[in-house]
C-alpha cells in the first residue's frame, strides 16, 4: 500500500519537530513493503531537512501539490504563479497598512516589509529576504498574506478577480494562493499513478484544509490532532490524536504494524 502523510500538525509537532517514534514506525512501515510519501505546503528548501530524516528521495509534493517529483527524482509537475497573476494579486494591497505579504520565489522571500516578525522564519532559515517593489516580473510559488483582522476580504479578491487560482486559509490570518492545478488530491494521484497504486490502495493522513482533495482522493482518510480542520473531518474515516501523541504512530502499530508482526 500506499501510505501519504502531511507534515505539520500530522507527523511534524507544532515546534516543527519530527518525533523519533514516528520516523522508526514509518521505517517500519517501508520495511514492510509498503510506500511512504510526504505532501506538503511546505515549500522544497524548509521540507527537505524533513525528508532527509524520513529517508525520502523521491515521489512527494511540497507547494501544497504544485511541485511534485516522481521517480529518481524526475519532475512530474511544476505550477507556478505567473508574473500577471502576482502583479494582479498584490496591487490592492502594497499601501494598505494592516496587510503584509510575502511573494515565494524558490529561496527567495519578497515581502513588504522583511523586518516584520511574520517573516522571521524566512531569516532563520537562511532564505534571502527582499522588499518586493512593484513591477518585479516574478514567477512566484505561492503567496502568503497576513492580516491581524481576518483574511475574508483579501479571499473575496482573490475568488473574484482570480477564480481559477487555489487559496488555503488559516486561522492565524494567514492566506495562501497557488497556482491553478495546484493541489495535494492530485499531486497524489501523480505520485500513485509513478508508483502503480490505485487510490483504493492508498491511506492518507492530513489536518488542514489543504489536504482536504488528498484526503477525498485516497481510498481511506485520517484526520490527525485536535486543531483539525471541520472540512477534513468531513472527509475523514477516522480522526487520531497529535504528532505530539505520537498519534500515526499508534494507528500504524494498531492496524499496520501488528498485522504483519503476526
């Protein structure tokens, strides 16, 4: 079987910490014969060191399923934003006090203002940091806005002016746009396609609402954590405790792991 995890919140903590235990019972998993992949909003540069511990090479999804790589690293997808779609997006916005936004480059961070504390992680990182001036042609990953008052009415924007776009929001105000065919239910369709699966033969686990159409494409879907989001419950099967919990460990020893022991 096909077995395909998010990361945060799902088996990375939200100290961006991936449990030991979990990296052994994913080990074991493999060990076992099964596949393991990894479909992420993270983009490539920040889901790497994860894949690293996990032992991943091949066939995952960072950029919420707009960059998907199959075997021995081959390019099976790669979306962006296009330099129109950016410029149309971001105009509204570049005086508007209450909102800042960062434009994803591959390792660059264009944001309005690189001091901000929502973009501390980018300088922590070690990615490059720089004021987005407009007019900058940029073919962009995906776009992060942030507004301390909700992000309602730069989504209603987004939606009307840019349908054929994906946006992901979070409860911390942020908003996330991607390009068109940009989503995680088909990059794992990719990835199953790479790899000879079909969906009734792979389990999924996620929490947000980007993993929402992984969740409805794979043939059985696990919510994870307590902070899941309702739209993922909606389409779940079964709902586990945190990574914090080590909760897909125990599901994986429950109904995995036990079975091939015995």
């Amino acid at each position: 079987m096909l077995f395909a995890f998010d990361l945060d919140n799902t088996i990375v903590t939200r100290t961006a910490e991936l449990p030991g235990a979990i990296v052994e019972s994913l080990n074991k998993l493999r060990e076992s014969g099964h596949e393991v992949s990894v479909l992420t909003g993270r983009p490539p540069l920040t889901t790497l060191p994860f894949l690293g511990q996990l032992k991943i090479k091949e066939c995952y999804s960072t950029n919420h399923g707009a960059y998907v790589i199959g075997k021995a690293g081959k390019v099976l997808r790669e979306n962006r934003l296009k330099p129109t779609d950016v410029q149309g997006l971001l105009a509204p916005f570049l005086k508007e006090a209450h909102v800042e936004y960062a434009c994803i480059a591959e390792d660059t961070v264009y944001v309005k203002n690189p001091n901000d504390e929502r973009w501390h992680w980018a300088h922590t990182q070690n990615r490059y940091v720089k004021i987005y001036e407009e007019g900058l042609e940029l073919h962009a990953d995906k776009l992060v806005f942030s507004t301390l008052s909700g992000n309602a009415a730069i989504r209603a924007h987004v939606e009307t002016n840019h349908a054929e776009l994906l946006t992901y929001s979070w409860n911390d105000g942020y908003l996330e746009v991607t390009s068109p065919n940009s989503d995680k239910g088909s990059a794992l369709a990719l990835i199953a396609a790479e790899l000879g699966y079909e969906a009734s033969d792979v389990i999924a686990f996620g929490d947000g609402p980007n993993d929402v159409t992984m969740l409805e494409w794979a043939g059985r879907a696990i919510a994870v954590g307590p902070h899941v989001h309702d739209e993922v419950l909606a389409v779940s099967d079964e709902h586990i405790p945190s990574p914090e919990e080590l909760g897909v460990k125990t599901w994986l020893e429950q109904n995995v792991l036990k079975l091939v022991e015995s």
